[in-house]
C-alpha cells in the first residue's frame, strides 16, 4: 500500500504533526470566532444579574453595565458600576477582595450615596465546603446582616467578628472566613468614602 | 462483530477494565470533583461525551499516523476538542456552563481518554471506538458517582444535593438530606476521597476473588456429582 511506504519515511512525521496542528489551529479559531459574541453576550448577563442581586429593585433605570469608573485601589484596577434613577446617581457598584482561609474571596457589593450598605454578595470563593461557604447566600443567610450598616455604624472597632469582639457572627470552626468577608466589605467603604468625589463625578 | 464481542466491550468498561476501579486511571479529576454525587455524574458524562468523540476521531486517523508520532497527535487532537466543547457551551449552554464548566478543562487532563486511545481506538474500527467510549464513559461515571456519593452522604449528610441544578428541576426529587446529621468534614477533605477510595477497591478485589473462586469451583463440582 502507498500510505504504507511513505508512513515510514523521515519528512513525513514533522509534516503531519505540521499538518495536525494547523488543522486543530484552525478549528479552535472557527470555534472562537463562531462563539466569541455569545460568550460575551453571556458573562455580560452574568454580571447584570449578580449586580442586579445587590442592588435593590427601583434603584437604577440606566444601563449600569456600561456607566462605569476605572479607580486605583492597592495597586489594582477597580471598575465602579454607577446607577441612576432619573439621572441622578443612587448607589455605587464595585468587588473588593480579601484573602480568605483558602485564597482570594471575591465580594460585590453595593454602596448607596450616604455610604450606607445596599447588599453585599460572595461572588468566588475556594473555603472548605461544609465550614467556609456558608457565606454563600445559597447556603446560609449570614451575608445579608451587611445590608443597612456603613462605616461608623457600628463603630470602625466593631466592624469585626464577634471572636474579635465585633458584631458579626463567626461560624463554628470557621473564623478566618467570615474575618476576611467582614475586612473586604470594610476596606469597600473606606475606598468608596476616600473616593466618593471620583465615583460620583 | 458478534454480540459477545459487543458484550465484552461493556463488560470491560463496566467492570474488569474501569477506569477507575480497575484501570486506575483519571484520580487526579477523581479526587478533585467527587465531593458530591451530583459533580461526580457531571464530571461523568462530560467526560463520555469528550471519550466518544476522541476515540471515533482516533479511529478515524489511525492509518494515516504514524506510531512514532502518534502521542502528540492525540495530545493535540483531545486537547483541540475539549476547548471546543468548553467554549460552545460557555457560548449556548450557559446555565450548564456554569455548574459543568469546571469540570471541562479537567478533560484535558484526564489520561482515561489519551489512555483509551492508545489502547483501544488506534487498534479499532470507527463504531466500535465510540461503543468503547460509551462503556468506558459508563463505568467511569459510575465510579465517580458512587464514591461521590459516599463521600456526600457520609461528609454531608445529603444525596446528590443540587441535582436540579445539574439535570433540570424535574430532578429534584433525587436530593435527599439526612435529617439531624452534622456531617463528618474529613470525608468532603482530600483524605476523605482516598479512604473511600481504598475501601471500593478493596471491596471490588473481594468479590473479583470470590467470582473467581466460585468459577474455579463449578467444573469441580460437575466431576464430583458426575
């Protein structure tokens, strides 16, 4: 058989890894191309609803996924997400993140005009399941006591666990979790207050 | 191929040749995802879909490469289709992208599939590879949804908990929670995968030895009562 004779020959292994990997070079940028506008349209949808989930019904009537402020904060790029009821602007929109017991927890979090907490949510997280997720909100409630207090309410020595003598629930063998969302959620305010010019501007 | 032969395939991946069980292959995606028994079905059938397509794929090359540079080429092959699966359904199937996405890039790393190919499909016509893929897909889910199960009921009390999440709301009725049970958090922890683990292999070599005994047994037997 011809394919046989020339399966063997030296040129023809380097041509057909060659041959390979143009082919599957090609198939993956088809695959891209076809399904880059999707996965955009998406993620975009994704972040309107978990926005949507911190942000209280009747807040906003604009397009907040694109009325947006790039800010600084401790070397990394902050996108603020403005939303407006009327033109005028009702609450800010941004993730802050924390070092947890098991990596970065990422938390959203919406913040209206008084600097007062609208919602807060864990967006991603990688604590022990059965002990560190509890502060998804699918799992238990504990996230929503943020909702309501803003710096000084209660007062900066009290925005802790109440191991560390805070007012915030810690759970049972689970306290450097709650820490970490309790310290991102405070930092959130102290860059919106430091802040509050550039964002509202 | 005669039904026996057919037989013989989903035996193998069932069974005697199971990914995991027999072949010991796949436990790095084995350890990570079996923490429920939801995950370890979707971690399952993600990974017989991909297994399908690969050994068919494979199959369908097998005369065309050469043995010398045949690795690399199913590396590519596997890895081209797996980040294609991932972005069609990151792009039309969102939702199950969403629970099932994290699953997808293990694929990559999953030997089962460069494994069958090498053992199977580059010896096998086109069919017969995709049934391959099938039983050894099977097995493999099988396997990952019975220790997660374990792990899940013994770790955390509850029966593939998020199921509906997985496989649609009419699925719900397969959640289950054991009422007052706190949950024993090892079992979820790594160590917990390989203890169950352990005890499925060895429970699985009891009864290989056992059939074994019993088929050595029964000429016996016809001689004696002869």
């Amino acid at each position: 058989m011809m394919l046989e004779s020339i399966r063997e020959k030296m040129a023809y292994q380097p041509l057909l890894l060659g041959i390979v990997a143009l082919l599957a070079s090609a198939a993956l940028a088809l695959a891209s191309g076809a399904t880059g506008a999707a996965i955009a349209a998406a993620e975009a949808k994704d972040l309107r609803d978990s926005l949507s989930e911190v942000l209280p019904a009747g807040l906003a009537d604009n397009d907040f996924l694109s009325d947006t402020v790039d800010l600084e904060k401790d070397g990394k790029t902050v996108t603020i997400y403005r939303a407006r009821q009327g033109g005028a602007m009702t609450a800010a929109l941004f993730k802050v993140s924390e070092r947890g017991y098991a990596g970065e927890i990422q938390v959203l979090m919406a913040v209206d005009m008084s600097g007062r907490i609208l919602g807060v949510r864990v967006l991603k997280h990688s604590e022990t399941p059965g002990l560190g997720d509890k502060i998804e909100v699918r799992k238990t409630p504990w996230v929503l006591d943020f909702a309501g207090k803003a710096l000084g309410e209660p007062a900066a020595e009290l925005w802790a666990v109440k191991k560390d003598n805070g007012v915030f629930e810690q759970f049972a063998g689970a306290t450097v979790t709650p820490r970490a969302v309790v310290k991102a959620v405070k930092g959130g305010l102290a860059f919106f207050a430091a802040h509050q010019r550039e964002i509202s501007a | 191929m005669s039904d026996q032969a057919y037989g013989r395939i989903f035996k193998d991946g069932l069974w005697e040749q199971n990914v995991v069980f027999a072949q010991m292959l796949a436990l790095c995606p084995t350890m990570a995802v079996t923490t429920s028994g939801t995950n370890g079905l979707g971690m399952g059938l993600a990974s017989t879909v991909v297994l399908v397509v690969s050994n068919m794929l494979v199959a369908m090359i097998r005369h065309t490469v050469s043995s010398q540079v045949r690795i690399p080429v199913f590396v590519v092959l596997i890895a081209t289709l797996v980040t294609i699966v991932d972005m069609a359904m990151n792009a039309w199937l969102h939702e199950l992208y969403k629970v099932l996405g994290l699953f997808i890039a293990l694929i990559v790393v999953n030997c089962a599939i460069l494994g069958r190919a090498e053992a199977y499909a580059v010896k096998n016509g086109v069919w017969v590879s995709a049934l391959d893929g099938i039983a050894m897909g099977l097995g493999f889910t099988a396997a990952l949804t019975l220790i997660g199960l374990i792990r899940e009921l013994l770790g955390a009390g509850t029966l593939f908990a998020q199921a509906s999440q997985l496989l649609g709301p009419s699925f719900a009725f397969l959640e289950v929670q054991v009422p007052d049970y706190g949950g024993a958090l090892l079992m979820i922890l790594p160590p917990g995968g390989f203890a169950v683990l352990g005890f499925l292999l060895a429970g699985k070599r009891l009864l290989d030895q056992r059939l074994a005994a019993r088929a050595a047994a029964l000429p016996m037997a016809d001689v004696a009562s002869a």
